[in-house]
DNA sequence: CTGCTTGCAAACGGTTTGCATTATT
DNA sequence: AATAATGCAAACCGTTTGCAAGCAG
C-alpha cells in the first residue's frame, strides 16, 4: 500500500516530526491524553499523570497544554468562569456545561452550522472560531 | 394616559422598588451602566465612578454587578480567558469577540434562532442560556 | 435603632513566569 | 556541547470574603 512516509498517526509521533524533544513529562503527559481522549482540565492531567508513577510539575503541564492547543493538536475551551478545558477533539463542535458541577459534553455538530458565515459579516469581523457553550443543568443534577 | 403605577422604567427607580437601599455608591455605579449602555468589565464601571469624582472600592462594584446579574437586571458574558463583562443588554444576542485587544461586540440576535430547542434535546440536558461566542480579529486589528 | 452595605486588606484559585538546574538531541 | 525543557516558588490577575465601621430606611 502507498502511504506518505511523513504522516505520523500518533500524537506523540507528530510531536516528534515537529522537533519536539519527548522527555519523560511529555510522553507520560501525551500518554494521558490518548488515554482519556475527551475534555481534561490542566488539574486532571497532572492528576492521572501523577496516579501513573510519573512526577511532573503542574507548570509543566500547563506549559505543555497550551503549547499543544497553540499548535491545534488540542482545542482550549472557556465554559462559564471554572477552569479551562483541553479538549482532545479538535473537529469543530459545540458544549453544554453544567452550572451545578461544571460538567462539559459534546453538542452534535450539525447544529449551529451557518453561523460562522453570519458572523463573519458581523462589523468587519474575521472570524477564527467560534465558542458555542450552552449552559443549565445536566441531567444528574436536574434529577436531585 | 393610563399607566400602572408599579411600573418602573429606571434601573435605579427599579431597584428601589426591590427594596434596594440606594447608597450613593450604588447610585454612582448605576448612573455609570446608565451613561455606557453597553458591556462594561467592573474595572471599567470603577474607573467610571472614580472619573465622576465618587470614591467607590473595586470589592463594591464587584458586588453590585454581581447582585444586579444574579437578579437578571445584567447580564454576564465570560468571553475567552479574560476579564468578564457585563451587559446591560439583558435580551438573548450572542457576542464577537477580538483575539487581540478584547474588543466585544453583539451579533444579529436572528442568529442562531434554532440552537436552544436542539441543545436541550442534547443528553437530556436542561437549557438556562446560551452563550455563543465567536472570536478572531475585529477590522480595526486585522488592518495592522 | 436595626441590619444591610461598605471598605479594607487579606485570601483565593487558576495560570504564568524567572531562573537555575537537568536532560534531549 | 548546544539548546530546549523542567521544577520550584513566587508573582500574577481577576475576583471573593471576613470583619469592623458606617449609614439608609
């Protein structure tokens, strides 16, 4: 089969055709993304990151995230006024966070789809992405 | 001309009739929203206060804006990572906001007219509001 | 006179940074 | 060896809070 040798499937293999150097810290880091693969707050990667025997400082977890979602390997996301989130899905959609206990899920994607170009003729405004964040209550919290 | 006696058409006139006791730090901060009619950050509304040659401290607008949020008479916008603002445009619009200096900006409210009904049908979530925010650069900063 | 409101200053929580040390390439 | 990445601790910034003093109703 024909395939380009310069694409690399993995996170940690693309990290590494950038030039990036994989210490320890990163590998056990990218390791604890490919494994959760969903939103992770600075907090729950160091957390899994420490629970996997690896010791790495929270400085360096947050330098880490946003060197990856400055590159678009993550997607930073600023639901409501808790912590930010690093979501592993870079495709673009949407969120419905929970006021009560700040939970984060996925919207379907589908939706809101013409409003990028509505924007864009909003003032002059070039648009680079769009933060659609519904918020309430999930429906754990709606239940109690 | 007929008109009910119990309506209320200032803000201050408003809180007053809340109960609200209206100190002259509170009727400082509210002839500050009044005279912006737009979205302010409570460092803005200070410093608008303090021009006015009122002495008000910072803990105190906080407050005030937060009660006036939390009573529906504001509206808080946490756009991106910065400070958040509040908008005395209380009904639904979305936002645009500039990447580079924090400019914010309202968008057509016919924009995303259909995304609620869709967002509540999403995991069994229960809606309270919805803030889409789109970001980039706004024409002043895309032309330097 | 009552108790809500204020100001101060300190605490707070998430995030960033300066700098000497360490480790990858 | 050269250079980039780490850890630490301190700084940071927006925001909140505890408490004594003040003032509107």
């Amino acid at each position: 089969m024909t395939r380009s040798p310069t694409r690399h499937p993995s996170l940690a293999q693309r990290l590494r055709a950038r030039g990036w150097r994989m210490t320890p810290q990163r590998v056990a880091i990218v390791a604890a993304l490919d494994d959760a693969r969903a939103h992770t707050t600075a907090e729950q990667v160091h957390d899994a990151v420490l629970r996997g025997g690896h010791r790495v400082s929270l400085a360096t977890v947050y330098n880490t995230l946003s060197a990856l979602a400055a590159m678009g390997e993550l997607r930073e996301v600023h639901a409501g006024r808790r912590s930010a989130a690093f979501d592993y899905n870079v495709d673009p959609h949407h969120h419905v966070v929970c006021d009560v206990c700040g939970a984060l899920a996925d919207l379907d994607p589908g939706v809101a789809r013409g409003l990028r170009l509505a924007a864009s003729q909003s003032n002059g405004f070039e648009v680079h992405g769009v933060e659609v964040v519904f918020h309430g209550r999930c429906r754990a919290c709606a239940a109690r």
